[in-house]
C-alpha cells in the first residue's frame, strides 16, 4: 500500500523519481525501491517524503484517501448545518422584533382611535382668538384628519405584515 501511494501521490504532484530523490537528498534507486514495495523508508524519510508530497504520513501509510475525503465531507456538513440553525435562529429573531413592531403600532393606532372617540375632537370648542392657541388647534386637526385617513390602511397593512410572519413561522 505505502509503494503505491507513493507512485500515485509523486505522479499527482507532477515529479519524476529523479526530482524526488533530489529533494529527499536520496538516490533514484531509492525511490525506485519504495514504489516496487522493495523497501521502505525510514521514519525521518517517510516524514519528508509527507512533506515533499503534501501529505500526511497516516495516508502515505495507507489510510484510504476515500475514508478521509468522506470524514472532510462530514465535518464540512456538520459544519454548514451549525451556519444553517444560527442563520434560522438570527431570522426568527429578526421576524419575532417585526412582529412585536407591528403589534406594537396596532395597539398605538387602536389607543389613538379610542382616544379619537372619547375626546370628540374636544379642540374644536377651544377659544381660537389666541394666535398660539388657534395654531395648536389647527395642528391637531391636521393630525387628527391625517390618522383617521391613515390609520385604517397602517391597521390592514400591520395585520397583513403579522399574519405572513406567522404563516411562515408555523407551516
């Protein structure tokens, strides 16, 4: 096994015998000898010969290449999964801050309406021969008369937004 992976990695890395030999400070022959399985090198050699190969020494010694590229595989997997729940988890957050927005500003609309109802516009009775007190009172009705336009659509639009998040939170 060891003289097979080392004929299979040195052709992989593009070298010669000759090259090899060279970087290990060894002789062709040498070379020639572990690739025919009629020697083997010894324990320094075997390390540069992982290095000079780029290599770990447990696959130079046959651990099976298949087995280790299936346990990368599985680890990258793992991994990617791990990235996939925080990333589901960040959303849910980001949806669970929307959706307590929303109810937020339908229960401030719904406030504003009740307010709208039990004050019957109260302002309209103010006495308006004060400058500061007629622009107070225009003011409010500008507001009042936008919110009540407004808020009708702001109420669809928030139990629109609450409902889609929900659909997708418990499909």
């Amino acid at each position: 096994m060891l003289s097979h992976n080392i004929r299979m990695l040195r052709k992989e890395k593009g070298l010669s015998q000759q090259e090899l030999a060279c970087r290990l400070n060894v002789v062709r022959q040498t070379v020639s000898k572990w690739e025919q399985g009629l020697s083997v090198p010894d324990a320094d050699l075997l390390i540069r010969l992982s290095q000079q190969l780029e290599t770990p020494v447990n696959i130079l010694l046959g651990e099976n290449r298949q087995e280790k590229e299936t346990d990368d595989l599985k680890v990258i997997a793992n991994k990617l999964e791990v990235i996939n729940l925080q990333l589901a988890e960040s959303k849910r957050r980001k949806e669970l801050v929307v959706l307590v927005a929303m109810v937020v500003v339908m229960i401030g609309l719904s406030a504003g309406w009740v307010w709208l109802y039990l004050d019957h516009s109260s302002y309209m009775n103010w006495d308006y021969s004060d400058p500061e007190t007629a622009v107070l009172a225009t003011g409010m009705h500008v507001m009042e008369w936008l919110f009540v336009r407004c808020s009708p659509f702001l109420l669809v639009i928030c139990a629109v937004i609450i409902f889609s998040i929900l659909k997708q939170r418990y499909r």
